[in-house]
C-alpha cells in the first residue's frame, strides 16, 4: 500500500483529531473517508473479511471476472492491495473472459463441500459490465442453481453503462438478472455501494443464491465522502422451514435430473422467498418520504431515485406543497410485494421512475394487482397512453422534471415546478454557438493504432471493440468503415454479408485482448466458411482501454502465429516499428516480418489472397510504455525530435501519417507551423515519415544545467471571500481526457474531507479519456443529491479546456445570475487539426463569447494557464493548478487554502509545483501585475500583490498559446528596415512586418530578393489606398504570401536554416538530420536518410551553393518543383493585379482572399505541386467571384 503521508485535517474539521492518510480509505476501521466508487467495492471485500473475523469465521475471497467500463478499474484496484490482500486471505483471478470467470466464481463454492478445505467458506466476487452478462448467462444460470454456500456467498459486480459512455450499446442487467432468478441490489451512490454490498454477500449467504450488485456509472465513477464501519451494517438473516428444518443450501454441482429438478424446486420455492424475507427484515426499501394525505406515490431505484429526489428539490415540491410518498428500492428483484402493497395504501396514482423501463413498472402493477384499491400505477406511460417517463437515453434529474413536472401541476398549484419547467425549456432553446472546431476521442500520442487502422479508401473495413474503435469517430484515412459487433463477433458479420454482394475481400480490426477473450472462435469460423478476409490483429499487449490490464493467456506472437497456420490461416505476415525484435525469433515458414512503413502495401497483397490472412501488427501500447518508463521498468530513449520551424511548411503531412497529437499545430511569425510537445512525446519516431527536412533527431549533452527554479509567488495576497460553510456549491470541471481533470475533481473532494465537509464527485469520462472531451461535477457541502449539476445549477465553470466549455452541453449547467466562470484559453489541438492543416482551430473570441452569454460575465477570469505555466514551471502539467488559484482567489470554492494545499500534497506528484502553481493562480487574479512582469520576462518582485481581487485577469488571456512563437532569427538588419520604411508608407504595422521579411529574403537570396520583394509590396499598397482609403488588410496578406513564394525552401535554403538552427542547440548536443533528398527519391530511395552531425559541414558547403539558384549551374533546379517554384511569384502577383484592377468594397473579401491563396502552398515536393495544384483551381473560382461582383456592380 503506498500513500502514507500523514496531514493535520483543517483546523475546521469537524474531526480534527487524527491525521488522514490515503490508505485510509481501505484501512481506517472507523469514521470518515473520500473514496471513489470503484474503491468502496473493493472496500466492500476488506470491510467483509473483517466482519467474518470478527464472527469468529475464517473466510476467503476469490475474485474474478473480466474487465469493462465502468468496472474497469476494479481488478487493478484489487491488484495494487498486495500485502492487504494476502492479510484477508484475498485471491484475484482475472478470467480470460466473462463466462469462465463465472465458472470459476461457482467454483469457488464448491471449496467447502470437498476434501481438505482451508477455510470455512469463500466468498465469490464476479465481476463485468452488462455486455459480459449477456454473455455469461448460461454460466451464471448454472452458478445460481448450484447456489453460494452459507460461509461463502456469491456477490455479482455488474456494470451498467445507461448513457453508453464506454459501450457499443446502452446496458441495463436487472431484466436479464431477474430471468436467471438472481436478486439484485441497486445501490444509488458510493455510500450505498459499501452498505447494500455488505447485504448482498448476507442474502446470499442467507438464500444460497448468487446475489448482483448493479452498479452504473454514475456509481462506479463518483467519488464522495463517505462512513465506514464494521457496525453500519448488522445483518438479520432470515429462516424458512423447508421439509421440516431451517433450510440451509449445500452447494453442489451434480447438474442432471433429477438433481437439476430438485435445485430449480429449492430456487424456487425457498431460496427466492428468502431473499425476499432478507429485504424484509433488514429494511432495503425504505420509505425517504411519507407526507401526511399524500394521494400520489413514487417509486424509484438507486441513483435514479437520487435523481428523482434531486428534481423534485429543484420544482419546489416539498411536502408543504405537495403531498408525496417515495418507496426508495434497494432490492428490485424479488420485489417484495408485502413492502409495495404497504406502500400504496391509501394512494390513488402511483408513479414509477425508472431507467431503460418498465421492468419495475410491471413487477409493481404485478404486485398490486388484486389489492383492494389498487391505486392507478404509471411510468413509461400516463393515464391516456402518452410517453412520460423516458425508456429510452439518459434519465438524469432533469430529464426526471421534464417528465414528472406536468404530472404533479396536475395534482398542485406550484409556482416553482411551473418556473423550473419554463427555465428547463429556455435553457433547452438556447442558440448554440459556433466554435470553430469540434473535439472529439483520438489515439494517444505514440499510440499503435494510429498506424496500424490506416486502410485504403475502398477498402471495407469492420471496427473492433478496443481503442480502435474511434475510427467510426475519425473515419478518414481508415478505409471504409462498416460498422462494429460485440466483443469476439469481429469478422463473423461477413460470413452472413458475403454471399450476397460482389464484393469479395474484407479487412477486419481485431484487438489482440479482444482476440485471447473470444475473438479466436471469429478467426476459425472465417476459416471454416471459407472467406477472403484478413484480420488485422493488432497485438499491444494492453487491454488499454479499460485500465491497462495485462491480456490475460496471451501467447507470444510466435506462438500465436503457429496457432493461426494450425487452424489453417492462408497467410501471415507481421508488421512492427521494430524488426530487429524478430532476429532471433523462429517463425513458421513463410511468415514474413516487415516494418510498420510496409503496412499499407501489405493490406493490399493480403487481399489478393484467397482465403483468410491476418497482418499481425506488433507494437507495444503507448500509454502503458510511458508508464512503465516512469517507473523505471522500460528504458528511456535518449533522443527527442524536434522540428526546425523555420524549415517547417505547416503542411501537416506529419501529422497526418503519424496521426499523433504531440505534433501540434502552432502559429507563428511564419504562418502556421508544426512543434513536438516534448511533454506529451512517446518518441514512437512515426512523426519522421513525414515527407519533410525539418525533422530533427537530439540528445541533449548529459551535463545539462538543470531548469531554473520558478518565481516565488507574491507575498500579501488578500484572503477571498469564500461562500459560507452552510451553502452547497456545485462546480462544472471541463477539460481533454489524459490531462488531469479528475485529479483537479479529486483534490477538491479531498480538500473538503479535510475541512470536514460533505463532498461528492462525478467523473464523466468513458471513451472521452482518450483526449476527447472530459466533464466531472463536484458537490461541496449540502446533503447528498448526487454530484452532477443540473441545469442552470452550477455555481463554478473550472474550464480547464475552452473549446469544452464553450459545448452546449456544458453551458447547460450555467445561469447568468449564478455561475463564475474560471477559464483557461490555451488553445489545445483537436485530433482533426494534428491530421489535416485546413481545419479550423478553436475561436476564441466565439467560446469566450457563449461563456459570458450564461454565466456572471463580469466576474469571470480568463487566463492562458499553459503559457503562463510554461512560463513559470518550463512545463504545462501545473497548468490546471493554475486555473483551480484563480477560482479560489475568485471566491468560487468554499474550501480552505490549508486544505487545498494539503490535498496537493497527498496527492504526491509534483506537490510542490502544485501548490506554487495554485499560488500563481491566486496571482492572476489579487495580483496581476505580477503574473504581466512573469510574463515580460521580467522578476516578480516583492510586494506585487497590491490591491485589490477584483482584476479579472483579462489581459493574461492574450498570452500566446506555446511558449516562444516562431519569429525569424535576428532582428532586421538597417537595410531591411529602411527598405520596409519606404513600403510601407506610415503604416507601423506593415513596416514591423515587411522588415522582418525583407532581411529574411536577404538572407535567402540577398539584396535583390529583398527589393524586388518590398517595391511589389509598395506597389499593392499604393494600388490599394487609391481605391479603398481605409483599406490595408490586402496589402499585409500580400507581404505574407509573396514572402512565403519568393522564399522557397530548396536544398540551399533548408541548408542555411539547419546550420542556423543547429547554432541554437546548447553545445555537446548531438543532432541528426532526416532528409530525402529530391535526386535519391528520383532513382528510388523510399525512406529518409539519417545524418548524423558529420553532415553539418557538408550543410554549411551546400548553403553558400545559394548564389547558383536559379542559374544554368543549379544541379537542383532542373527539377519540376523547382520551375513551379520559381514561376508561382509572379503568377500570384498576377491573380493580385488583377484583383486590384477591380478593387471595390464590394470586392475587397473576395480580393483578400486571393492575397491568402499562398497558405494553400506548403510542403515539399509531391506535396507542394498538389498545394500549387489547389492553389490555381481556387485561384480561377475566385477571379470568377470578381468578374461576377463587378458585372452585377456595372448592372445596378
């Protein structure tokens, strides 16, 4: 067990006097912790092991199952307990899949009744997600007859997905456990999950039936506060007399009739009834509101009755207005009758509020059926056949009001119910707005997959469960993606889709877990029917998207590649980033390994072989090698890869064939440009495929200095004015999965803990986590109603990403008159803007726009908190620290600053940064002329905190968002200036930007490139003042884009910019260049050249070979590029004149747009011709656009 730093609570805690420690969440015996979901389950085993001893019982756990959100994480939750484990007698047996999980979970019953045993009984924990139900069912039908042991139990951990975060369809069990004759407990929270688990294990072992705890996401991912002890739960066991003694269940698995008959005849008719005798007793569906003359009752389930109560709160329906009753149902099935007919006494109309209904509603009408006075009971439909309770999407606290609110108009007069109904519905009709850019999951960077789902555009394609499933997200460049099956279909699909089309190959995605889980049996059918499919297994080693998980029975390739020429696959071939791994690896004859650039070719020779083929591609999961990087268990490599931007063209080809979001966009002096975010690089190298010579390859000296410390932060910063203890506050966490949301969400929880307040989270992640969008609601104070805001509730916006909190869905939470919001502008890249250069990048002023819309406009802060923490920590991770200062400086956090920083400190990594990092925060909002200092570079100063914490630190959202943008590399010599001064003609912007030019066009070709580049300028310029006097825009577009043409990169030039560059590297650095020189392509190089710094002074030689550009002496000027390079100036200049001629406010957009048209030019060689190609089709529509304009302009 790790985490044994030891904290003071706050000196507001309610309980002060024992230090807390984060393993006390499985090891204080008693009071008060902050625990996740997932971590209470595995509590849960602890807390029942320790009930046993105490019992005088000696007792074991056996767990298995297999993984799946939103249980993901619990196997690695049980795996990192290793000594507590052995201390409770703990045994984790991850399955291969569900179904033998089961099996072995039965099994675990039978330890008692067979020789020798060790203990007095085990208990059984399985564990999946709802599809792993479906597909165990016969096991657990089995696991239930042959029944729990009265010493052991079996307990059932079911995760349901309703709002299919992380699923191919939405789940919901309790119909399926129900038809298996399993009891099902739902609890509706993490508090619930401790106490409705510890009876679970007791029904079961009071029934002898497998007894399921359904546990939705909304559980599974919470976190909150929460109290244990062994005395919250006292079981009372139940009795029934069966052929004259207490019954008591004698596992067996002697499953022929007539045993078999002879346990169906127990299940049903004792074991079932005692289940239901166990709710009784023990009070597992309690009445949470019974108001005197209530006529209408509610009945509701786990975290939808939270829901449900949560909505009633907010249409003001308290008992002073409306009467209710409220039957809260922590057992569904059985559903004790006895408890539903008490319930509807006296009742007229009873509602049922449930999710993916109506499987209550109809046990309810089944119970009540009969009764005298049966009230009327509604649910999916009202009392005229109407939808009223939603069967179908997400049923949280408002989608609840929208439902029931009518209904209890119906019955009262409330003002409130009629306000909040109209407030959903105004909310609803909001505009959305138009953000520029959508994000959306990707592959991590460095990830596998990135490479290995490329496909052909024709090529048919089937998607697999895994991470590789976001190609149906990002479809481009995957081939033609069909669509997906469940877990272990994969390929199957086309045994039934083949005989009827013309079409005969097809290429199906098949993750190596997915393939050790079932996916196998999907290989031998193909073989057996005889189809030309290749499977494409992609063999990471990692059920990544679930946790991490090793692959349980993995073979090695080797071994897997003689399994599949056994079971009689035509042909195999074996894709990696690493060939020389198979040097000494004996594969079967003809079984080739090539490396990973040979991918797409060998896709295509797979499928002129008939029959089945499966490309193997071998490389190892991105996430789990930096992890285990950091732990010292993988060896780091030493070099990085950088870009010389000034070699860089932006033109994305990088990107797009890496597919890796540590290539990021970035803009610059230059235009748009491509950095590595050495942060976030896996060093996969497949960015180095790019067809580009700006590309780089360092290992910095070993005797680098070591980073400078950061600033101190401002002494005296003011004390906000925090909301007071008694009040609740919600808080929206919007940010990209990967970058540590849930860690902001964690330490507020924990800070409230320590402060000795109520806190509940909600982590609303799924497939998100994998750098799409992430949201996680946090509840500080106030009793529990679940954590997730509803709308037009949330007191704070902590955007950690804008484009996220620029989503409708999110501004959803937000109300003019209530919510802050604290915003961080840093613009990160989407997916779609690492892998195509012409997508949009997020609008700023749009998202900052739509905030203010529905939030407290004058009291939010805006701050680029990735600049800034660049800035001040050389890195970006303590970026969310920062906003999390600013909005506690804001006064929208009713915590502590002790218990702030004490919660960063238990949280261990990079504490320190972290609690300086939430410091500075502070600073961007009592003292922002500190923060400006830090930002000019300048020292920090004592005393910079000055007045006042109303600044709202607008200013720092202006900070650029990557540190040091790309400029050229000296300031403009005398010359350039005075050539830019004689251009530019006053105008103080253009001069800035035509001299910068003009020295770099001296540096490139010399003074003449210069001139002739400022006198076309002068010439635009003086063009454009005469027809539009206020123009200008025009003229500065030019100076870019004739820059950009006049300067093209040829060999000289990538030359001069390499040794240039290289200069800037801190000396003992060893560099080498990746290049693919025109000639060598031309006879047939297919991959880049690695030059090692020996070619830095062929470099210098060839950069001085500038002088013959151009002339008959030019060796590469002959070729094709080259001409076009040379003729595009003029050409551009031609399409400008032309523009110019028939310049007019009416034609000034289209005409600017013209002056745009070399950002359409980028890239080199193939690349490039197909930009110039772009280029002069858009070129030709756009002076069409004029002449149209300007005849429609003669006409009128």
């Amino acid at each position: 067990m790790g985490g044994q730093t030891l904290l003071r609570r706050s000196p507001a805690a309610a309980h002060a006097s024992r230090p807390v420690r984060l393993d006390d969440r499985y090891l204080l015996p008693e009071g008060r912790v902050f625990i996740s979901g997932v971590q209470a389950l595995v509590r849960l085993l602890l807390d029942q092991h320790r009930a046993d001893s105490r019992a005088g019982l000696r007792t074991a756990s056996m767990v298995s199952g297999y993984q799946g959100s939103p249980l993901g994480g619990f196997d690695k939750e049980v795996a990192r307990l290793g000594a507590l484990a052995d201390e409770h007698d703990l045994v984790l047996r991850p399955a291969v899949n569900e179904e033998l999980g089961a099996t072995a979970v039965w099994g675990s019953q039978l330890a008692a009744t067979l020789p020798r045993p060790r203990y007095d009984g085990v208990l059984g924990v399985w564990y999946g997600k709802a599809p792993g139900v479906d597909r165990s069912a016969d096991a657990i039908r089995h696991g239930n007859f042959v029944g729990a042991a009265p010493r052991g139990g079996v307990l059932a951990l079911v995760g349901d997905d309703p709002a299919c975060k992380s699923s191919t369809i939405p789940g919901a069990s309790e119909g399926l456990l129900a038809a298996l004759q399993v009891p099902v407990l739902v609890p509706g929270s993490v508090q619930e999950a401790l106490d409705l688990g510890r009876h679970a294990i007791a029904c079961s072992r009071a029934s002898g039936l497998w007894a399921a705890l359904k546990v939705v996401t909304n559980v599974a991912d919470a976190t909150a506060t929460v109290d244990v002890g062994l005395d919250r739960v006292e079981p009372v066991m139940p009795q029934l007399a069966w052929e004259g003694a207490p019954y008591v269940h004698r596992p067996s698995a002697h499953l022929l009739a007539p045993q078999s008959l002879e346990m169906e005849r127990t299940l049903v008719e004792v074991r079932l009834p005692l289940a239901k005798r166990y709710a009784q007793l023990n009070g597992l569906n309690p009445l949470v509101r019974d108001d005197r003359d209530a006529r209408l009752g509610i009945v509701a389930a786990g975290a939808t009755c939270h829901d449900l109560l949560r909505a009633l709160d907010d249409l003001g329906a308290d008992p002073g207005s409306l009467p209710l009753r409220i039957l809260k149902l922590g057992m569904v099935f059985p559903l004790d009758e006895q408890a539903v007919r008490s319930f509807a006494d006296g009742l007229d109309e009873v509602l049922v509020v449930e999710e993916k209904g109506p499987f209550l509603e109809r046990l309810v009408k089944e119970a009540l059926y009969g009764a005298p006075a049966a009230p009327r009971v509604l649910g999916q439909r009202d009392e005229r056949g109407a939808a009223l309770v939603p069967a179908a999407g997400v049923l949280d606290a408002d989608a609840i009001a929208r439902a029931i609110g009518p209904a209890l108009l119906r019955r009262a007069e409330l003002p409130a119910a009629r306000a909040r109904l109209e407030e959903l519905e105004a909310i609803a009709g909001r505009a959305e707005a138009s953000l520029g850019a959508r994000r959306t999951p990707f592959y991590c960077s460095g990830c596998p997959h990135n490479a290995s789902t490329v496909a052909d555009d024709d090529a048919l394609v089937g998607a697999g469960i895994g991470c590789h499933t976001m190609v149906l997200l990002n479809p481009a460049k995957h081939g033609n993606v069909s669509g997906i099956t469940q877990m272990g279909g994969e390929g199957a699909q086309w045994i039934g889709a083949a005989p009827f089309l013309e079409r005969r190959h097809f290429v199906q995605n098949l993750g190596d877990g997915t393939f050790h889980h079932s996916g196998s049996l999907a290989v031998r059918a193909a073989v057996a029917a005889k189809l030309d499919v290749t499977f494409k297994l992609l063999y990471n080693g990692t059920v990544a998207m679930t946790g991490g998980q090793d692959v349980e029975g993995q073979l090695s390739v080797e071994r897997l590649v003689r399994s599949l020429t056994a079971e009689g696959v035509a042909r195999i071939v074996v894709t990696t980033e690493e060939t020389g791994r198979y040097r000494d690896v004996a594969l079967p004859e003809g079984v080739e390994v090539r490396d990973r650039s040979r991918l797409l070719e060998t896709q295509r020779e797979l499928a002129a072989v008939p029959g089945v083929t499966v490309l193997i591609h071998d490389q190892a999961c991105a996430a789990e090698l930096r992890r285990a990087r950091k732990r010292g268990k993988a060896p780091e490599p030493p070099q990085q890869v950088q870009i010389n931007e000034r070699v860089c063209e932006g033109c994305g080809d990088c990107g797009e064939k890496s597919g890796c979001l540590s290539v990021e966009p970035v803009e610059t002096e230059l235009g748009r440009k491509t950095r590595i975010h050495q942060a976030s690089c896996n060093k996969d190298l497949s960015c180095l495929e790019g067809d580009c010579p700006s590309f780089l390859t360092i290992i910095p000296p070993r005797a680098a200095a070591p980073p400078p410390a950061p600033p101190a932060p401002p002494e005296g910063m003011p004390e906000p004015e925090l909301r007071p203890a008694d009040e609740a506050a919600r808080v929206r966490l919007v940010g990209i999965g990967g970058t540590g949301v849930v860690t902001v969400s964690q330490v507020l929880g924990m800070a409230a803990l320590l402060d000795g307040r109520e806190a509940g989270g909600l982590d609303q992640t799924g497939l998100s986590q994998k750098a799409g969008p992430v949201v996680s609601d946090v509840r500080i104070g106030g009793a529990d109603g679940g954590a997730t805001a509803s709308a037009g509730r949330a007191d704070l916006l902590l955007a950690l990403d804008l484009l996220g909190a620029g989503a409708a869905r999110n501004l959803r939470v937000a109300d003019p008159e209530r919510t802050v919001a604290v915003v961080s502008t840093s613009v990160v890249p989407t997916g779609e803007m690492v892998t195509d250069p012409r997508a949009a990048a997020p609008d700023v002023g749009a998202a900052r726009a739509a905030i203010d819309a529905v939030t407290r406009a004058e009291e939010n802060v805006y701050l680029d908190a990735q600049a800034l923490s660049q800035r001040l920590f050389g890195d970006h991770l303590p970026a969310n620290m920062l906003v999390l200062g600013a909005a506690w400086q804001r006064g929208a956090l009713p915590l502590s600053r002790e218990a702030l920083h004490d919660a960063l400190r238990l949280n261990g990594a990079g504490a320190d940064a972290n609690r300086a990092a939430f410091e500075w925060g502070r600073a961007c909002v009592a003292a922002p002329e500190a923060v400006e200092r830090i930002v000019r570079g300048e020292a920090a100063g004592d005393g910079a905190a000055t007045a006042g914490g109303g600044t709202d630190a607008a200013a720092l959202a202006a900070l650029p968002s990557a540190p040091g943008a790309t400029a050229p590399p000296s300031q403009p010599s005398r010359r350039a200036r005075e050539l830019a001064a004689r251009a530019a003609g006053g105008d103080e912007e253009l001069e800035r930007l035509v001299a910068l030019r003009a020295d770099d066009l001296e540096r490139w070709g010399g003074r003449q490139a210069a001139i002739r580049y400022t006198e076309a300028v002068a010439r635009v310029r003086a063009a454009e003042q005469e027809r539009l006097p206020d123009g200008g825009e025009l003229t500065a577009e030019v100076a870019r884009g004739l820059h950009k043409l006049i300067a093209y990169k040829d060999e000289y030039e990538v030359a001069r910019l390499h040794v240039e560059g290289v200069r800037e590297l801190p000396r003992g650095t060893r560099v080498a260049f990746h290049l693919h020189p025109p000639l060598l392509r031309a006879l047939g190089m297919r991959r880049k050249l690695r030059l090692g710094g020996w070619f830095l002074p062929a470099l210098r030689l060839l950069r001085h070979g500038r002088r013959l550009r151009g002339t008959p002496l030019d060796p590469f000027g002959y070729a094709h590029v080259r001409r076009v390079e040379r003729q595009l100036p003029e050409e551009y200049l031609g399409h400008v004149d032309a523009a110019l001629a028939r310049l007019t406010p009416a034609t000034r957009a289209t005409a600017v747009e013209i002056a745009r048209l070399p950002e359409l030019v980028r890239g080199y060689e193939e690349i490039k011709l197909a930009g110039v190609e772009r280029f002069r089709a858009r070129a030709r529509e756009l002076a069409e656009s004029i002449e149209q304009t300007t005849a429609e302009e003669a006409a009128a």
